[in-house]
C-alpha cells in the first residue's frame, strides 16, 4: 500500500492505495464524507466518459482502476428506485478513474469513472 495527499478543488485528502490486479483508492472514514472524487491517478482521466443514465446510489464498484474490460462487462452497479441497475462498459478498455465510492448518491449524468 502506498499513502498519498490529493488536493480537490482546494481540498486536501489522505489516500490510501492498494493494488490488487490493478490498483484501488480508499480514504479514511472521516474523509469520505466530504469527498467528491474518489481518485484519479498520475495517468490522469481516460478519453471514455461513463455517466450515470439516472440519479441514486452506487451500490457497488465491481471493476477498479488499472483493470481491463470488454464491451458490456459491468463496472459499477447503481441501486435506482430500489432496483439494482448494472452501468456498462461502452467498449473494450482499461478503467482510468473512478470518480465515485460504494455508498454515494449520485445524480443522473454524475461522471461516474472513465476509460480508455
């Protein structure tokens, strides 16, 4: 693991990198609360933009930063109106950033991670 500070829109965070087939961010508990971006690595964003079709809750993160993806293969679950609502890869790639957490509301076309 590997520790390191980010500024956000002038906001600094402590983060926390793992990798584990491609690497993930996680912050301290009491970060998370004002965090807006969940991370975006020295390669900085990738050219495919995934955004979120509508508002609700990231349910679940089932692809992390580094790893590859096929068209159609789920990257993240929203929870939608109490429905799980899987969010697609839009063609083969490798995930950039994700710009959300497990547990966030999100709005509909939040930016929610991308690829390229």
């Amino acid at each position: 693991m590997k520790e390191y500070k980010i500024t956000v829109n002038g906001t600094s965070y402590d983060v926390t990198v793992e990798e584990k087939g491609g690497a993930s961010a996680h912050t301290s508990h009491h970060e998370r609360k004002e965090e807006k971006k969940a991370s975006t690595p020295a390669g900085g964003e990738g050219s495919i933009k995934i955004e979120a079709g509508a508002a609700g809750k990231v349910f679940k993160i089932e692809k992390h930063i580094g790893e590859s993806v096929k068209t159609g293969e789920t990257i993240i679950v929203l929870e939608v109106m109490k429905m799980e609502t899987p969010v697609v890869a839009p063609s083969d790639g490798v995930i950039k950033t994700l710009e959300v957490q497990e547990g966030q509301q999100i709005e509909a076309n939040a930016l929610l991670a991308t690829m390229e």
